[in-house]
C-alpha cells in the first residue's frame, strides 16, 4: 500500500542523495516513487528502483520505540 506524497519537509526543495537525514521518517523517491525509512543521520541513498541519484521527498514521520518509552513513563 503506497501513500501519497503530502508534502515537503523542506521549503527550499527536496533532499538529494548523499545529503544528511534530519528526521527519522519515510521518504519517497521524486523518480520512481519508492518508499523508504530512513533514520536521522543516514545518508539518503540512491533509488531502491532504478539505482540512480534523485531527490528524496518527505512522506510521513516515525515515531522511534525510544521516544514512545519516554512517552509512555510520562503520561503514566
């Protein structure tokens, strides 16, 4: 199941390959539409797909099991 590219995290643009992962998230492909997870301080990588440079649109964030432990010992 493939979601839609909602928007871009960044106002400038996309995110290239080899640029730092800021955000723990799923990015997608601008070519070929892949889907990935990738974690903050990656490098996004080439396309899964066809294998060549592109840029990285931002789909939707990831909350880490870290963060949802510190957030469960606080609201209980």
């Amino acid at each position: 199941m493939a979601h839609y590219v909602h928007e871009v995290k960044r106002a400038e643009g996309s995110m290239k390959t080899l640029e730092n992962v800021e955000e723990l998230a799923i990015y997608a492909s601008a070519c070929c539409n892949e889907e990935v997870l990738f974690e903050r301080n990656d490098r996004f990588s080439l396309c899964p797909a066809c294998e060549r440079f592109c840029f990285w649109l931002y789909v939707e964030p990831v909350v880490s099991w870290i963060d949802l432990q510190e957030q469960e010992l606080f609201t209980a």
